[in-house]
C-alpha cells in the first residue's frame, strides 16, 4: 500500500462530513483506492493503489469543495434520509435532513415532506430525482432572525437586551394593544409594519443572507 496524508484546513471538521461524502470526492479525483480513515488530528489518510495516484492527489488543490445547502419539497414521507442519500450520494449530495414542525393540535416533532440536502458542486442541477420523482431546483434564501420583543433582524427575543416594542408602530408596548390609526416601522419610518418584507432594513439583512450563502443556497 501506498499511504497518503491528506491535511485537513477547513473550518468545518473533517467528522462533519459523510463517509460516503468523501468517497465521492476520493473517486471523482483519483478513481479507485484502496482505503482510507481519519485521523486523531483531523486529517485524512489515504492508501493509494499507485504512484500516480499520490501524484494527482498531491496535485489536488481542493480535495472537499464546500457545501451547498439545498432543499426539495413534497418528498413523500414514506421515503427516509437514508434512502435519499444512498440515492443521491453519486451525484455529490453528501447529507440529508428531513425537516420537522410542531403543530397546532400537539407539541410534538413532527417530519415535513420539506428535505434539506447538501451538495458538493458549485454547479447544482436544475433537478434532482428520487426513484421516478423529479424535483426541480430553484434558489432559497433563509428568513432573516427577528426578535418579536425589540422587532429587529439580527436576533431572537430570548437574547434580546433591547426595549419593548410595537411591531406596528414602534410604541412601547405589545402590537396587541396597539391604537394606531396608521403603522410606522420601528426600524425604518415607513408606513408598514417591521415585520413587511417591503421593509428597506428586512431587504437589506435579506439581500446579506443571499450574499453570504454565495446565490448558491437554493431551494426545490
């Protein structure tokens, strides 16, 4: 055998990654191998099968790319994470999450038919399939954190250490007893509740949510 260590400098730790995300990539780069494992330092070690293959590796700039989150809907309950992923797995998806919801009528977790899957490649299809299902690819930007005590984005309640107040005109008080005869934002002066998303300052913490997230987050 022919052992390789491949250095890990990612931020994210290399046990975050699927096994089988890691293959893939292995595979994609130098073909067939013959083993590999991580290590105690978090990096990898990778027995090749030839000289050639520790040569095109040790060429590699970029062994793991990011990942890019993205999510499909109406995904048949009955089809489970594991299934979706050896299903997927081949086509760079390294990990899958189905999401859950509590309702109304019980405080209970329940799953969504909503699925969360991580790709590898920049370049995400136009659609993915399940079996015979298609689902078609189109670009999703998370919702902006807004804490519903001090109404702005950025935050949540519980760790809010701002003053109350009224969504709808910014008064100190709960929007549940607001009077006002108009809405005034608390955040920008316009005439709409801070919860619109015509709001300038929701626009512009939406527009940084799609910046960060490169345009590549995208939603099916």
């Amino acid at each position: 055998m022919l052992p390789l260590v491949l250095e890990h400098k990612s931020d994210r730790e290399l046990k975050a990654y699927s096994p089988v995300f890691i293959h893939n990539c292995l595979e994609r780069c130098i073909g067939s191998y013959k083993a590999c494992s991580p290590l105690r330092n978090g990096n990898l070690i990778v027995n090749c099968c030839s000289v050639q293959q520790m040569k095109t590796l040790l060429k590699c700039p970029k062994l793991i790319d990011g990942a890019v989150t993205v999510e499909i809907a109406a995904v048949p309950l009955d089809i489970s994470t594991e299934d979706i992923l050896a299903c997927l797995a081949t086509h760079g998806v390294q990990s899958v999450k189905r999401f859950r919801f509590k309702s109304k009528h019980s405080p209970e977790l329940k799953n969504s038919t909503c699925v969360f899957l991580q790709f590898t490649a920049a370049d995400l299809p136009g659609e993915v399939k399940l079996g015979y299902f298609f689902f078609r690819v189109k670009q999703y930007i998370p919702r902006p954190l807004r804490c519903y005590k001090f109404n702005r984005c950025g935050h949540v309640a519980s760790h809010c250490r701002g003053k109350l107040r009224c969504s709808i005109c910014g008064g100190d008080y709960k929007y549940s007893e607001c009077s006002a005869a108009a809405p005034k934002c608390p955040n920008c002066g316009g005439s709409h509740s801070a919860n619109d998303k015509i709001c300038p300052r929701y626009q512009r913490v939406t527009a940084i949510l799609k910046t960060k997230n490169g345009g590549k987050t995208v939603l099916c």
